[in-house]
C-alpha cells in the first residue's frame, strides 16, 4: 500500500474543486466579461442562469420566464432584492445562461443544477418527488398506465417529469377513455377469468383483458398509441377534442363541452413535456455546432445519470466550406482524445463520415463500448435541437469574447509550444510543495487543457516518505506517485481514472533542481515527458522558462506570460490550501514540538527570533540560552535535536 494516497489524492473534493478558484487567478478585466455590456446580450427567452463569484464558483442558480428581463432585475439598484439577494450580488463577477424551449424544462434544469453545484445562495429545498412521471408498464403482459413519483430501473417506459400532479392524472384519465387501456392492479393473465369484469369495462373505458375479451395483439397495439401519445404526437388527439367539444356546444350539451375543453386543457400543459431528465439513467454527451463563416461554436450538454448537469461551449476558428459534421468530427476526435471520461454515448444532430472509426477508438479508450447516435425523433432529438440553439446564440452574441478567451488560452499555449520547440501542447501538469518548517509536507498537481483549468483532474499528496523540509525529496515521491498510479491504470485499461493521461509538458514550480529531480524521476519509469521549470525573480514573480537545461525569456507582455503566471499562481495556491486544511485538523504543529522540553512558550521565543529551522540549526548553545524564556537546559535539549 506504499502508492495509497491520501484521503482526496484520487478524486478531490467537490468544495476544493470549485475553490481552485481565482480561475488561477481568475481576472474579469482579462477575460473580458463587462457585465452591463453582457446584460444587453441576453435573450428574451425561457432558460436557466448561473451566478459566478470572484473565484469563478457557481453561487446561485435560477430560472426565468424571459432571462433578459429576470437576470437584469439583479443589477438594477432601484429594485427591493432582500437582505440576502443583494448580499449576493456584491459577490457576482459574472454569469451564464442555458437556454431552454420552456419554462417547464427551466425548473428541471434549475433543480439539476442545484443539486451538483450546490450554490451558497440557493435555499436548498427542491427534492424530485415534487416532480411526477407517466409510467407505461411495458414489462407486463398486459401493460397499465399510472403515475408514478420517481423514476425505478424496472425496465418500464417513464414520461417526464411534470410540473402539475392534476393534469398527469387527467391525462392518464383521458388515456383510459381513448384508449381503453386497464387500470386495476391484476396480475393478468394468471388472474384471467376469475372475476366479473369491473364498473370501467361497462363504461367504455376499458376493453376488459381480465376476461379474454381482446387479445394480447390488439392490446399491444392500443398500448403502442398510448407511447407514441405520451411521445408527443398530440396534434390527432387535440383535434379529436376540439371537434366532439364544438359538436357538444353545437347539440346545446354543455357539460360534456366543458369536461372535452378540460381534457383539451390537460393535454395542452402535457404536451409541454421536458427534455432534461432522461428515464434511462445513462451517461451521455449532447454535442451540436454553429458556424458563421470561419469561426464556429461548439456546444456540449453532460449529462450524468439521466441528468443534464452542466455544459461547456468550445470556440473553433474552421474554413468556410466546412460542413457542420466535420466540425463535429473534429472537434470529437481533439476533445476526447485529452478528457479522462468518456460516456457511453455521444448524440450529434448528423452522421459523421467516419464514425464507426471514431467509435471504435472512443470504445478502446473507455474501455467499454461507445456509441455516436443521431436521434430522429423524441426528447433526444429535441435536446440535439436545444444544444444547437445555444451554440447559435452563443456564437451571435459572444463571438468576439471567445476569440479573446482563446487568444488567452489555446493562443497562448501555442505561444509556449513555439518558445518550447514542441509540436503540440494540449494538457499541462504543474506542480509544487508546500510545508511550514519541514510540517506536514504536501504537494499539489493541477491540470491545464487547452489553456483552461481542468479542476476534476486537480490532485494533493500528503508527503509520507520525506521528513522535514526537503522539497526535492517531496517532489521525487509526489511524481513516483503520480506516474506509478498512471502506468498502473493504463495496464488496467482504467479510462476513467484521475491519473490514466498522461501530459504533453510538465511544469515544475522552481528552476533546474526541481526540472533534474522530474527528469529523473520519468527516466526511471521510461517515460518521455517534456519538463520545463517556471522560473521567479527575487521579488517571487515569473521570470521565464527553464527547459533544456537553458532559461527562456517570456515577453512579461505576451498571453503565453499570462498563462504561465496563472497557472504558477494556482499550483502554489492549491498546495497552500491543502496545507492550510491539514493545519486546521491537527492544530498549529511544528517540528519544534517534538524537542523535550520546549513547549509553547519556548517554541514562540524560537520562532520570533529566528528566521527559518535552518538559523535555529545554526545557533550555539551560548546563543540560544540567552533568549527570554530559555535556560541552559532547554539550550543543551535543541542543540542536541538538531546535532
């Protein structure tokens, strides 16, 4: 067990993930986002916001009729927000927006997306029994239609969720008179002719299967209407209802006019269906393009668990003639090929040329079988629709903003790889030590892909094998760690794991010492991983590259600057968090502590006194029994520790 890591070494927590913060020193003037420039951009249209911090951290979630109107009421001083509303907005630096086809499919988004970022300003009471479903129990020889609170891996058909409970039960009460489908609880056919057929068999809303009296065919096939019903095909029904409901009002039957425009009200807030929960449960990704010209956006939808619980847009500079399929295609073959996780399915609005190619090499990457669909119809097809709208919107509305984030991030990658003499660069690991006097050593590993910070793949290691401050040491064990824990899910075909990619450079905190220590280190388990060392001036700041054994000045004016200060800046910050955290669970400790007889007066004397462990080293006993506090014992008792 010598490679176990510490407690979030393999999968970080959720609150460390989303404080890595500072976007790595994450500038709002740099990327652009003027906030009141930005609410003049949102669309007039049903969706979902997300409010972001100074530490780029989703702090609230939201829905809106009309996300132009409601967004913009937060940042107008004029309005009476609440103490805790306007508390909030003093804390906004800026914000996203997913938008959606209905205010119905907003509330299911907002409720998903509240339970995976759980935002500090979200009253947290939203649960999904609020929301109820249409279950078609299709596992049944004689399948029934009900309604049902959550969804169960019991191989039924489920529809939803939706909003109101009464207009659920109407439209499973209109199913039973169109359809004369059962709805008593029999298990048919074992019970089939054992009890006299019920009150709805004398109605007319059921064709009684307990007797025998429609066959098992004929029942399938009403069953079949009913799906494809409950699928969205409403337009025959609603013409069906309005017709007996004016030939009602025409024969002077009023009731029977009002109970068809109740049921035409019923079916007209169903069929307002939602595309955001998937009864399947699976993982899967929603990807649609937009072009104009020669740039184009990339939208991608996560959906986790039948969830859709977050997106991403990627901007992409394309040539004019190129098709939306080959933007796809890829972007595919680009962005898998450095992500650790891959779903089991990827939706796409049209085929790709080469797709079974692509699936083949996304199957042996996961390690399980991967699938390229193009939904045709349903609420896949309507969610492939969704994503292609936001990629629309995005890219009218926020073009010139991408060009200038990819100008800081893959333009400025492209700027390291040109200093570097490397090809290509798509993910960077950098990495550092933290510790206060030789305590409780950590280091910290964070990610870049394409320039971004990638904080699922971020990683910590509590130093176990170094004593005291010996930063070289520290960092040998950090890399061993990480690289053995890599090989060791690559010969495991473990796709999914934190450690299974490997990165195009390595970016060590420090100059040629910590760059000799990683080289080392990859020689000896064979590895051929460029590393170059970011190198600080005298007053601690970035200075340039130390990359085959030769510094590399930085234009300090230069995005490839930027990005190296940035990602130098999280490194230390994470490591200092950890460390931070591990001092609050074990109280302030010092190496100082575990000489006899000093205790937390002495150790305060020494402290204020000296510099640094080494000064204390370096004193005599003569100088240490002068301090306050301290006699020749005490001076004899730290003399010896260190000597």
């Amino acid at each position: 067990m010598e490679d176990q890591m510490h407690c979030n070494e393999e999968q970080p927590e959720q609150e460390t993930n989303q404080e890595s913060g500072q976007e790595e020193g994450f500038d709002l003037q740099e990327e652009g986002f003027d906030i009141q420039e930005e609410l003049k951009k949102l669309p007039g249209k049903p969706g979902v916001y997300l409010m972001h911090d100074e530490k780029d951290r989703v702090i609230y979630v939201g829905k809106a009729i009309s996300l132009k109107n409601r967004v913009r009421q937060y940042f107008q001083s004029s309005r009476n927000k609440g103490i805790k509303i306007e508390q909030m907005v003093t804390h906004i630096r800026r914000f996203e927006y997913i938008v959606t086809d209905s205010e119905l499919e907003a509330l299911v988004l907002e409720c998903n997306l509240i339970k995976e970022y759980h935002p500090k300003y979200n009253t947290m009471l939203m649960d999904d029994k609020t929301y109820p479903f249409i279950k078609v129990t299709v596992n049944e020889p004689y399948p029934r239609v009900m309604l049902a609170r959550k969804m169960m891996k019991d191989k039924a058909k489920y529809f939803g969720p939706y909003t109101s409970s009464q207009a659920v039960r109407d439209t499973i009460d209109l199913i039973h008179k169109l359809y004369h489908i059962r709805s008593c609880n029999r298990p048919l056919p074992k019970d089939m002719g054992k009890e006299r057929p019920c009150l709805n068999y004398h109605i007319h809303q059921c064709n009684a299967p307990c007797q025998g009296y429609i066959s098992r065919e004929e029942y399938g096939k009403a069953i079949a209407e009913v799906i494809r019903f409950l699928s969205g095909h409403f337009d025959e029904i609603l013409k069906e209802l309005e017709e007996k409901m004016n030939q009602a009002s025409e024969n002077l039957e009023f009731e029977k006019a009002i109970e068809y425009r109740e049921l035409l009200s019923s079916v007209r807030q169903i069929a307002q269906k939602q595309k955001i929960t998937d009864s399947s449960g699976e993982d899967r990704d929603i990807l649609a393009a937009a072009a104009d010209k020669e740039d184009a956006v990339v939208q991608v939808f996560f959906i986790r668990g039948g969830r859709l619980i977050g997106r991403d847009h990627f901007y992409l500079r394309i040539s004019e003639e190129e098709r939306t399929a080959d933007i796809l295609d890829s972007f595919i073959k680009q962005y898998y090929a450095g992500t650790p996780f891959i779903p089991g399915e990827l939706m796409v609005p049209e085929e790709l040329e080469d797709a079974g190619l692509v699936e083949e090499w996304l199957s042996a990457r996961r390690g399980g079988k991967v699938t390229i669909r193009v939904p045709k119809k349903g609420t896949k097809e309507k969610l492939v629709e969704l994503a292609a709208n936001n990629a629309r919107l995005v890219l009218s509305k926020d073009k010139e903003r991408l060009k200038r984030e990819e100008g800081r991030t893959i333009g400025a990658v492209k700027e390291i790889a040109a200093l570097l003499g490397i090809e290509k660069i798509s993910r960077m690991e950098a990495y550092d030590i933290s510790n206060t006097n030789g305590f409780e050593s950590v280091g910290s590993m964070v990610v870049y892909e394409h320039g971004r910070p990638k904080r699922n793949d971020y990683r910590k290691f509590r130093i176990k094998g170094v004593k005291g401050a010996d930063d070289y040491g520290s960092m040998r064990e950090v890399l061993t760690r990480r690289f053995t824990h890599g090989l060791r899910e690559q010969s495991e075909s473990k796709e999914i794991g934190g450690f299974v990619v490997f990165p195009d450079l390595i970016l060590m905190d420090g100059g040629k010492g910590q760059v000799n220590v990683a080289l080392q280190v990859l020689d000896e388990l064979k590895l051929d991983i460029p590393v170059c060392g970011m190198v600080k001036d005298d007053h601690h700041r970035t200075r340039g590259l130390y990359y085959q054994n030769e510094e590399i000045g930085i234009d300090r004016n230069s995005e490839a600057f930027r990005l190296v200060t940035r990602i130098q800046d999280e490194a230390h910050r994470f490591a200092i968090e950890y460390h931070k955290q591990l001092r609050g669970k074990t109280q302030i400790h010092s190496i100082l502590d575990d000489i006899e007889g000093i205790g937390p007066a002495r150790r305060k004397t020494l402290m204020k006194n000296y510099d640094s462990l080494d000064a204390i080293k370096a004193a005599s006993v003569e100088e240490l029994e002068k301090l306050p506090s301290m006699n020749k014992k005490a001076a004899q008792s730290i003399y010896n520790f260190f000597h």
